[in-house]
C-alpha cells in the first residue's frame, strides 16, 4: 500500500516562504502524477498543483507565479516551495499521487498558517 508523508507545514507572517515536502514509502511503482491539495476550514478541497506526467508543473491562477512544485514521478517525492504567502493560503495541505492504473493516494495533511 502507498503512503504518502507530508511535512513543512507551520506558521508564517503574510509575505512569507514556506517549503513543503512530500515522500511515498511502502512497496510502489512510479507516479503517474503528483501533486497537492489543500482545505480551508468549510470549503472543499482545492487543487494547488500537479508535477505532471511529462515533468512540467501545473497550477490554478489563485497560486501561479507563488508555489512551485518541484520533485520526481518516479522517485514519488514531491516539494511545494511557497511565496509570497497571503491568509487566504491557509489551509492544510495535502500531497496526492496518482499511479498508472490511475488510483489516488493521500497524505495525512499538513497545517498551514499564514497570520500576523
């Protein structure tokens, strides 16, 4: 079974950096895809990015130009380095990956912060 593992979450001041990590352990072949996900209290789960199948990043306008996603499908490891932080980016965040028979793993979610 895959298990994904997040950390780097924790709390910073509007402007900020943060990096987030993501590492798949447990007997697996490479990702399809990876990425990440994040939830806001009473909203749904919202896309962040995905390091897709090709090795090119993808995002949604409310993050692009701030996160980059950086890592490797097939070593299943995954970085969210994040700038320019605003209070609407708080939110725990969540890794996902994607295999070949297109099943989904999550990670347990890690908290993000983003206050003065």
């Amino acid at each position: 079974q895959v298990q994904l593992v997040e950390s780097g979450g924790g709390l910073v001041q509007p402007g900020g950096s943060l990096k987030l990590s993501c590492a798949a352990s447990g007997r697996s072949f490479a990702m399809y895809s990876m990425g990440w996900y994040r939830q806001a209290p009473g909203k749904q789960r919202e896309w962040v990015a995905t390091l897709t199948s090709s090795g090119a990043p993808n995002y949604p306008d409310s993050v692009k130009g701030r996160f980059t996603i950086s890592g490797s499908n097939v070593k299943k490891s995954v970085t969210l380095q994040m700038d320019s932080l605003k209070p609407e980016d708080t939110a725990v965040y969540y890794c996902n990956a994607r295999d070949y028979e297109l099943n989904h793993f999550w990670g347990q979610g890690t908290q993000v912060t983003v206050s003065s």
